[in-house]
C-alpha cells in the first residue's frame, strides 16, 4: 500500500513538463520515500520468516498441550485459597429467576449479583456455573423473597456472559476437557501417538496437584456488612479428577 501511494508522486519528463507552457522540467522520483519502500520491503520479508517459524512452532502439539497447562495453572492461581467447608444457611424457596439467552455461560459477574442481592435484601443461590449450557426460560437463580423489584431478572441475565463457546475465562474444566481429548485423540488405533498422550497426563497431573492445594468449595459469598447474600457451589476437586481421569480410566 505504500508502494502504490509513493507510485501516484513519480513523474516523468513528459508527464513533469505537461503543465508548465512549454517548460522543460525533468523527472521526479521521490528518493527518501523510494528508500523508504524497500526498507518496508526488507521488513516484511523478515516477518514473513518469523511468521512461518512462529506459525510451525505454534501449533506442534507438545507447545499446544503446555499452553493449556500453563493457562489452566494461572487461572488456578487467581483462585481463593482453599478454605475448610461452612455451613451454608438454609435458603427459603421464594420467586426464581430465568436466564433470558441461549448458549454457554462464559463468565459470571458475582459482585454485581452480590450488589442487587443487596439493594433487593434478598439472598440469591445461584444454580448455574461458569461452563454450562443454558437455554431461555430455564433457571439461573432461586431468592428467599416471594416478590422482587421490578428489573432485578434482566440486571440479573446481565451479571452473566453467554455466547456460542466455552472459554477458559472462569470455566477450568474446559481446558481438562481440551487436554482429555487430545489424550483420547492421541489414543485412537488410527493416530496412536503414545507421548502425546503421556504429555497430556503429566500437565493433568500438574494440574490437579495445584488444584488441590487451593480446590473452591462451596461458598457463600457476603456484602460489605457481612450478610450472606450470594450462594454458589463451584465445581469440587472430585468433579474436576474425575474429569481429567475418568474418561482416560475407561479408555
């Protein structure tokens, strides 16, 4: 694109001498934008090797599973430190709340929902998490008021991201579930690549080694008086081991 706009400057003598009565001019050809131009051209050369050595290294399979394992440990790392299981106060079963869109959730909002549990005064139980497919009209949330203010359902939806896909956003049993199957793929008469397998299983490991030291459990989350205002059971440390190892068991 540069070339061509440095293109429309040059001029020829003829095409320099057109417009001046008679007046002899000679050529024009912007020097500084001509080198310019193969400096660009240099430039793209040298990234179009770096594109191609980074495209081929990027997708051999062994850095595809590291940077799932990696993903999965940092995210495990933003996690609250495990605490010992409490009692969780018995919720009264008043008016619930439906989810207004259809797909998976990708990330929930829970200080927004704390703050219009709160400016409600109801105590709200959350029964979907990160990760699960949701369609309209089926229940996302249970309060102990039989009545609640009007806009609380659609401020509720909007406290939650819905889309087409999972993410690994707050949702860690999508990237145990992309390791298992690479694992599985790995596996099959038709592929039969032990060491990727084995690959999978050692970040799993890693995985779930870190998991256990900081597994949520669940929790009921409170507003700055420290009343209970948001119930929520995230998945437990079984859940996320029988995901990483059961379905390779079976196999």
């Amino acid at each position: 694109l540069y070339c061509l706009v440095v293109l429309r400057t040059i001029r020829s003598a003829e095409e320099a001498s057109a417009d001046t009565a008679g007046a002899v001019r000679e050529a024009f050809v912007p020097q500084i934008a001509v080198y310019g131009a193969m400096a660009l051209a240099i430039a793209s050369i040298v990234m179009l090797i770096y594109f191609v050595h980074h495209v081929t290294d990027s997708i051999h399979i062994n850095n595809v599973v590291a940077d799932i394992g990696r993903r999965l440990l940092s995210t495990i790392d933003d996690l609250p430190e495990a605490e010992p299981p409490t009692p969780i106060p018995e919720l009264y079963a008043g008016a619930t709340v439906a989810i207004d869109r259809t797909g998976y959730i990708q990330a929930i909002d829970h200080p927004k929902l704390i703050r219009l549990a709160c400016d409600a005064d109801v105590r709200v139980r959350l029964l979907r998490q990160a990760g699960d497919f949701v369609h309209a009209g089926r229940p996302l949330l249970e309060t102990d008021a039989d009545r609640l203010p009007e806009r609380f359902a659609e401020q509720a939806c909007d406290a939650l991201i819905v889309g087409r896909q999972r993410t690994a956003i707050q949702d860690l049993r999508f990237g145990i579930d992309e390791l298992v199957e690479i694992a599985t793929r790995a596996l099959s008469p038709g592929i039969n690549d032990a060491f990727t397998a084995i690959a999978c299983i050692d970040w799993l490991g890693a995985v779930m080694a870190q998991l256990g030291n900081s597994a949520p459990h669940e929790r009921a989350l409170r507003d700055d008086a420290g009343v209970v205002r948001l119930l929520h059971a995230p998945a437990a440390f079984d859940d996320y081991v029988r995901a990483a190892f059961g379905g390779r068991r079976v196999m």
